[in-house]
C-alpha cells in the first residue's frame, strides 16, 4: 500500500519513521544465510560494524530494545543479583517487569532526574553489603538519551569510577546514543566507553522497521547469544 504524503509530521513516537526506497532495496537485496550458524554475511557484517562503531570486541543482533536489555540483565546478572537503575528508566518501568519474571533478577530503583541522572550518594546508598538478607548488587543501567536530553557529560565517567570501587558492572540503555552523540558533538565510542555493555536502537528516527544490537566484550556477548537462544 502506497503511503499518503503529508504536511503533518507524527511526534507520537520516533518508532514512526518508515523505511527509505533505498533501505527497502538493501533489503530486498541483501546478502542472507542462517544466522543460527553464524552464516548470514548481513547480520555478521551489522554486528561487526555495530562493534565496531561503539570500539567494544562484539555485539549481538535482537528484534527489539527491550530484549537487547533484557540480554544485557541475563548476562550480567544471576538469578538473585539485582540492577541499581532508575525509576523512570525504560528498562525498569517500560519493560514489563521482564528482568524480574524471566530473569528472578529483581531491580533496585533510584530517583532519577529529568536528564536522566541517579545521585552519586543514591546509588551508594541502596549497594548492599554481603548478607544473606539482601539480593547481591551487581549492575548499574542507565539510559542516554532520557525523556530527550542526552546524559551530562563526565556524568557517565563519574558513575562507573563508583561502580569500579564497588564492583559493579554497567550497563548503558543506549537506544537513542546516536542523538546524544550528534548533541554533544562526540562520537558513539565516547559515550560508551564507560560502559561494560550498550544496547541500541535500530527502529529510533533511523528508519529501521525493527532491531537493536547489544554491544559488549566477546564474553558477554556468547553468553547473551545463548540467552537469546532461551
Ligand atoms: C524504545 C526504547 C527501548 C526499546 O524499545 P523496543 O520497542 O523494545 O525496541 C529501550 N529503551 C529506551 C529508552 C527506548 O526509548
């Protein structure tokens, strides 16, 4: 079915951007094999440049940002260690709950600002000791951009020297990290250099129908790779 052109531009979403001509043609042209065994040059070729792109060893190809999340969860927690995020973050209210039902990962919420940050103390203030009584502290999540404003720079940098001192792992809900990129004149590899994993979005303002990557050490992308497969 043909679409209508019009003046009005649809702001519900930025999920509302349709493919190119010449997006539909790479498709229909596209170079594919079976991804199970690691033979489509396409998929290879995306992760490799997705990779590439944020200068991490990997990264894994998922229909949406929601699963690519929820991966990042699975493969860096276990069943019983909880993520520190914040609490209007999309990977704790926007996700159905899923790192907790699928995952027995429960999260651990902090008041998150309009630019998306977590206090320093905040996040200090809910890393539980080693005691039976709690869930293990095991992830940061944060998300850049959030509700339209890019991460402050050196917030990022600030949060992971936290996290290096306490033994946690982090994890970047990156889906728009390319607007923030373009925003604040750095490249996507800057802004994820303080992360262990980012996901990100292929379907936000990119046109893309569907898809996300998570992007990572070689390691937690064969144990993502393996979630994906439950
Ligand atoms: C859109 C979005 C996601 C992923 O959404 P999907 O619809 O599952 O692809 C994750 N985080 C943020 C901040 C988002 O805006």
């Amino acid at each position: 079915m043909q679409q209508q052109e019009s003046a009005l531009i649809d702001l519900r979403s930025d999920t509302l951007t349709t493919p190119s001509t010449a997006m539909r043609d790479a498709m229909l042209h596209a170079v594919v094999g079976d991804d199970v065994y690691a033979e489509d040059p396409t998929v290879i070729a995306l992760q490799e440049y997705a990779a590439a792109l944020l200068e991490k060893e990997a990264a894994l190809y998922a229909p949406s940002g929601t699963q690519s999340n929820l991966l990042a969860l699975f493969a860096h927690c276990d069943r019983g260690d909880e993520y520190i995020v914040g609490d209007s973050a999309h990977t704790f209210r926007y996700e159905g709950g899923g790192a907790a039902i699928l995952g027995s990962i429960p999260p651990q919420p902090v008041p998150m600002a309009m630019d998306g940050t977590l206090g320093l103390d905040a996040i200090e203030a809910v890393i539980k000791p080693d005691d039976f009584h709690f869930a293990r502290s095991r992830l940061i999540c944060l998300e850049n951009t959030h509700a339209g404003e890019p991460l402050p720079l050196g917030y990022a940098e600030a949060v992971a020297g936290l996290a290096q001192r306490r033994g946690l792992a982090m994890h970047l809900d990156g889906a728009r990290l390319f607007n923030a990129a373009l925003a604040q004149n750095r490249t996507p590899a800057a802004l994820a250099a303080p992360f262990d994993s980012v996901s990100i979005c292929l379907s936000k303002g990119l046109g893309a129908p569907v898809g996300s990557l998570l992007v990572g050490s070689a390691v937690l992308i064969d144990e993502a790779r393996r979630w994906r497969k439950v």
